[in-house]
C-alpha cells in the first residue's frame, strides 16, 4: 500500500511539472513573440494558443492504443521525453516558424494527462481511480495558480523565449522520478459497467466510451469557451477592474476546486452518475446565466464561487463515469479518446469564442457555454430514464 501511494504521488508530481509549464507559458506568448522573436504578427498568437490542443487532439488516440500494446510506463515516458525536447526547440527558436513548430511537437509528443491517467488504472479502479483521477485534475489547477507567478519572476531573470530552456529541465527530471517506478500490473479484472452504474456487454463498452467522449468535449466545451475574454467581460460589468483582481476572480472557481475536489469526492462519483454530472452541468450553466447579469463584485464573485462548486461536482462525476467504465487492458485507448475530446472542445471553443464576441459581444461566450452545458445535462437525462421507460 505504501509502495502504491508513492507511485501515485509520483505520478501526480510528474503530471504537475509538465502542467506547469505547458499551461504557464500560453499567458507569456505576446511577450515572446514581440521581445525574442521580434515579430508583431499579433494574430499568430492565436493560433499558438490552439496548436498545441490541435495536435494533441490528433495524437492521443494513437498513443493510447500504443500505451496498451507496449506498455503504460513507457509512453508516459515518451510523454515527458517529448515535452522536454518540444521545450528546447522552443527555447532556442529564433524565428515564429520554429517556434509554432515547437508548439506543434509539444501537442503531438506531449498528452502527458492521458498517459499518467493509463498508467494509474492499471494501479487502482472504481472508487480509488476516481479519487485518483480527481487528485491528478487538481494538480492541473494547482499548476494554473503557480504557473503564472512563478513564470512571472523567472521572465525578471532571463528572456521570456530563454525560459523554455530552463523549463525542458521539469519533465527530464519527471522523467527521471518515474524511470525507477515499477511497470504497473493490471488491476484486479472488474465487470465491464456503463457510465449509469449498471452492468454492461462487451458490445456495448464502444458506445460507453462514445458517451464519455461526448460528455467530455462538451464539458471542455461548456468551461473553456468563456476563458478567453474572460478580462473584456469583467471590464464591461464591474466598469473597469485592475489585472489582480480580474485574475482573482479568473481564478476563484480553480481555488474552489482544489479546496472542494477532496471533501466532495468522499460522497460523489460513486453513485447516481448520470445524475450527478446533469445536475452540476445544469448548476454550471446557471452559474454562467448568473455572471450575465451581475454587475456587482459581490455578486460576480458569488457565481464564480457557484461556478467552481459546480465544475467540482463534475469533474468528479465525470471522474467517476470513466472509473465505471474503463478497464486497465484498455485504459490507454479509454484515455487517448478522452484526451482527445477534451483537447477538441478546447480548441473548438476558443476559435468560436472569438467568432461570437465579434458578432455578439462579450456576453456570448457566456450563453454559449450554458446553452451547450444545459444541453448535455437534458441528454444525459434522457438517456438515464429511457431505462426506466422500457421497464415499465
């Protein structure tokens, strides 16, 4: 027990290093692109935003089928390996080609999410794997706090395209940790389930993982969607707000998940999954509806907070579908898919974001979001009571 508590641990420490600097630099971009690179093509920024979700959308199905043939360890080796050789590539370009083809190695060798979460299922299943997977998603949130800060004095230090230099250093050493880790064994052989809880055949787990998907890209979807102009947004309502406290408020739902995700996954993603996830994807889009309309800091802040509460409940939820659903003999191709989805509702969302501000302004992304959430929670609604229907 003790030797599989410092393999997750370790895992879970890996997967930060690469979230690190993967999601810390995006933010450093213009700075890059104008400082080192000396270019003012200011609408590639854009597009290097997406490049590196693009590719990894493209990618990780394919290495999650080679994570099941050769192994979970070694492609989660491969993941920091190509990090690392993504982020020199990056460190030393010299001109906005090299550089976006970095990005595009980063996306296509990284998917080190996928590969960490293959290589836990074969530790730990049903309720372990999802609370491991809700601890693994909480270091990808943690990173979104101390990334920026910690970027931030480094680039005092050196030049913002020279960081990514230093940065190739965290997944060689991340490397290094899970080098002397053991080749997982495959968990105990469990009954196939549905995504509900309910038994399920073999014929049905392609359909399953296919529902999974679709949850998962809209979920992405239904969050990302309203990043992007998140700051123009708080401007517009709160009648200007200075960048620390429009950061705050950015933040605020990811500090609820990390102080929350613990607590609530000891009584939610194991039961009633269906359930669970249309309710905190209605709670969601609710909380979307209600920064609409608040033009108070005390009112926005308050439906940030009901934001975080309700993205917790989901990704636990979700967490949990997924733990119900996967098998370690295939947890490579369950992952990749996921992976995928969640990468292609990113970039989807962030290309029509841009789209609906310029056509509808900054509340759009926002309607957007609870359009699609709201959605999917009536579908998972009635997909659980067709069940119930045929019963009687």
């Amino acid at each position: 027990m003790k030797q599989r508590s410092w393999t997750i641990a370790a895992i879970v420490v890996g997967h930060f290093t690469a979230a690190f600097s993967a999601l810390g630099m995006p933010p450093f971009f213009p700075l890059i692109f104008s400082r080192s690179l000396h270019s003012d093509a200011d609408y590639l920024i854009g597009w290097a935003y997406v490049l590196p979700a693009a590719m990894t959308a493209l990618s990780a199905p394919m290495w999650g089928r080679l994570s099941d043939r050769f192994g979970k360890k070694a492609l989660l080796l491969r993941a920091q390996f190509g990090l690392a050789g993504s982020f020199l590539l990056a460190g030393f370009a010299e001109s906005v080609p090299v550089f976006l083809l970095a990005l595009a190695l980063q996306g296509l060798f990284g998917g080190t999410f996928a590969a960490s979460s293959a290589y836990l299922a074969t530790m730990v299943d049903g309720k372990g794997l999802t609370r491991t997977l809700t601890l693994l998603q909480g270091s990808a949130r943690a990173s979104l706090f101390v990334a920026p800060v910690g970027l931030g004095f480094a680039l005092l230090q050196t030049t913002p395209i020279e960081t990514y230099r230093y940065l190739a250093l965290l997944p060689l050493a991340a490397a290094l940790l899970i080098a002397f880790l053991p080749a997982p064994e495959a968990a105990p052989a469990a009954k196939p389930h549905s995504v509900s809880g309910k038994s399920a055949s073999g014929g049905s787990a392609r359909s399953e993982l296919w529902t999974l998907v679709l949850i998962q890209f809209a979920f992405a979807f239904g969050t990302v969607v309203t990043f992007p102009y998140f700051v123009p947004f708080v401007d517009t309502h709160l009648g200007g707000a200075d960048s620390a406290l429009t950061g705050m408020l950015f933040g605020l739902p990811h500090l609820v998940y990390l102080l929350a995700a613990a607590p609530l996954s000891l009584w939610l993603g194991q039961k009633h999954l269906d359930a669970t996830v249309s309710a905190a994807f209605l709670l969601l889009a609710a909380s979307l509806c209600g920064q609409l309309f608040a033009n108070t800091l005390l009112s926005l802040t308050l439906w940030r907070l009901v934001m975080g509460v309700a993205m917790t409940a989901g990704f636990i939820g979700l967490h949990g579908m997924i733990a119900s659903a996967s098998r370690s003999s295939n947890a490579g191709r369950t992952f990749g898919w996921l992976d995928a989805a969640s990468k292609w509702g990113g970039v989807a969302a962030g290309v029509i974001a841009g789209l609906a501000v310029e056509a509808f302004g900054t509340n759009a992304p926002l309607v957007l979001g609870a359009l699609v959430l709201a959605a999917a929670a009536i579908a998972l609604v009635s997909r659980a009571s067709i069940p119930l229907l045929q019963a009687r």
